[in-house]
C-alpha cells in the first residue's frame, strides 16, 4: 500500500534515524497508538489526528537550536510532497506548533478536537513508566545530575527560561510531569493519566527513600 498514512510511517522512520531515544521513531509509534485509543471516543477527522501525532515532533525544536520553524516546514514539505490537501495541512502545522507543553504557561493559539486528542497523547506519552524512562534518558543526554536537594524546581518559569532549564533531572517531574494529570483534554485522557500519575508518586517515594539510605 502507499497510502498517506503508510508513506508517513516510512517518511518518519527515516528522518528520525538516531534520534535520541525518548523523542525517537519508537516515541511517535507510542504516541500515534495512544492517539487512536482516545480518538475512538471522539468525533474527530481521525487522518488529522493519525498525521498530527506521527509528525508532531518531526523536527523538535529541543534538537534544533531552539528553533520552532523547522518542526511545521519539514511537515509541510512532506505533506505537500504527497499531495495532501492545503486543509489538512495547515490543520497538521496547527497541531505541531501548538503541542508543546512549554513551561505551562503557553496559551494556544489554535484549538481542535484533533489537536486536543494529540496533545492528550503526547502528554501521556511523558507520564508514567514510559514518562520516567524518557525523562532520565533525556538528563543523561544533556548532561544533568539526578537529583540536587539544594536545587528546588522552578515553577514560575517563562517559555524562554524552560527552553533553556539546566536544572537536576528529578525537578523536571515537578515542573511538567506532575502537572500533566490536571491538562489533559479528554475523558479518556484524563482516565489515563490518574493511573500514570500516581506510578510517578510511587516511584518518587522510593526514590527520595533510597536517596536518604531509608530502604
């Protein structure tokens, strides 16, 4: 077959080859499949939802020198590469360029059913079991130190400041993973997320315990 979708998959297979590992092909499969099991609840263009996911991190800025343009252009020229209609695509560009978390404090400038379902399975992507893996994949990528009990977690940050946060890998869960729980969009999101959310609480319990020498 060479349908959009599956020239998709193949397209970001291939662009995101050594990508590290928590915003990798394997990230946007999860998140593709976490999508499909919200949007089954949802009056959705459910197209919109399967391209949003399987490009909303195509061109991360994180990997791009902070660069927010090169995520909707390379979408763009892909998609216009397969003929895709100019709705879907600025739908599509809506979507990756409204996604991000971003401090917390990023008012959205564009909504949807579709955006909402992605954002929902992208954010569920970062909790959790996956959530932790990923975090710590993410700190020993940039360098940082687990934990730093003399460091407290920020959370007042501006967009610019969480663009360029150096902080002790633990204080990211209190500055986005935690928060997560309570943005969620959809009722299948949210169901999701409670379970997610209290594995972090466990896991954050015995860390702190061990970190102390208590077990």
């Amino acid at each position: 077959m060479n349908s959009l979708i599956d020239n998709t998959i193949l397209f970001v297979k291939e662009k995101l080859k050594g990508a590290e590992a928590g915003h990798d092909w394997f990230h946007m499969q999860r998140v593709y499949k976490n999508a499909l099991l919200i949007a089954d609840g949802e009056q959705c263009d459910l197209e919109v939802v399967k391209l949003g996911a399987l490009l909303h991190d195509i061109a991360d800025s994180k990997f791009n020198d902070g660069d927010e343009t090169v995520g909707p252009r390379v979408a763009r020229e892909f998609l216009e590469s397969q003929n895709a209609s100019e709705e879907t695509i600025v739908h599509v560009i809506n979507i990756i360029e409204n996604i991000s978390f971003k401090g917390g404090n990023f008012e959205k400038i564009f909504t949807s059913k579709e955006l909402d379902i992605v954002q929902d399975a992208d954010r569920l992507d970062a909790i959790g079991a996956i959530g932790i893996a990923r975090c710590f994949n993410y700190g020993g990528y940039k360098n940082r130190p687990l934990y730093n009990p003399e460091i407290a977690p920020n959370l007042s940050m501006t967009k610019e400041e969480y663009k360029s946060n150096e902080a002790p890998t633990l204080n990211h869960f209190y500055e986005k993973l935690l928060l997560l729980k309570d943005k969620m969009n959809t009722e299948t999101g949210r169901k999701i997320a409670k379970e997610r959310h209290h594995f972090m609480e466990l896991f954050l319990s015995q860390f702190y315990a061990e970190w102390e020498g208590e077990k």
